[in-house]
C-alpha cells in the first residue's frame, strides 16, 4: 500500500492518508469541503459545498494518477437528505454513464459541521 499526499487537497486532520493506492487501485479518504491554501470550509450550502468537495477528490485521484472517470464507487454523507436533490444535480456534472457504484446515506453531524464528505475508489486504467 501506498500513500498517497498532495498539497492540493486538505491535510489529514486525524491519523490516517488523503488516498492510499495498492496496484491499480485508489481509496480516498472522505474529502469535506476545506479549501485547501486557507484552510477554511468553503460554501455556505450544499452546491457549493459538493463542488468544493469534488475538487479535494480530483486533487487526490490525480496525485495517485487517476481522475474521476476511473472512478467505481463513491460513498457520500449528507448531513440532511433533503439536499440530496440539489446533491445530485452537482454530483451529475462530474460524472458520465456509466456512473459509478454509490451509497448515500444521512448522517448526524459530519466533521467540522460540513453538510458533506465523499469518499472513492477508483481504479487506473492500465496503459
């Protein structure tokens, strides 16, 4: 297993890696919405939040030599699933068919109090 570390997605906060890879897979951990120059949570509702996110992800995936289109399954957080509307029409822009595996799931409180975390597995497309 390797780890995998970039500048451009928020530090770990806690005792485990942005992303791991083993063989042509990638893990990453969940990813919140904390820009990751200042530090700061960035967006006040659940778009901007989701958009924020995403972009944490591609930093990881792309460290690890993927990006979102290797992609083959996303686990997301909400902290209210009544956003999960406004979610999915963020979340559809970052994606094409197939769409990966996903499980969303409503959550009492998120770290840092986001109203988001997602975390992937990805699988690098062999040369």
């Amino acid at each position: 297993m390797t780890e995998i570390s970039t500048s451009k997605a928020p530090a770990a906060i806690g005792p485990y890696s942005q992303g791991v890879s083993f063989s042509d897979i990638i893990i990453t951990s969940g990813q919140i919405p904390i820009n990751p120059a200042t530090g700061e949570i960035m967006g006040n509702d659940i778009v901007e939040q989701t958009k924020r996110v995403f972009e944490n992800i591609k930093a990881v995936l792309n460290e690890g030599g993927a990006d979102l289109s290797d992609v083959v399954k996303t686990t997301v957080f909400l902290k209210d699933l009544n956003d999960f509307g406004k979610f999915n029409e963020v979340y559809a822009t970052y994606f094409q068919k197939p769409y990966p595996a996903r499980s969303c799931v409503e959550v009492s409180r998120l770290p840092k109090d986001v109203l988001v975390e997602i975390e992937v597995m990805a699988v690098k497309k062999r040369a």
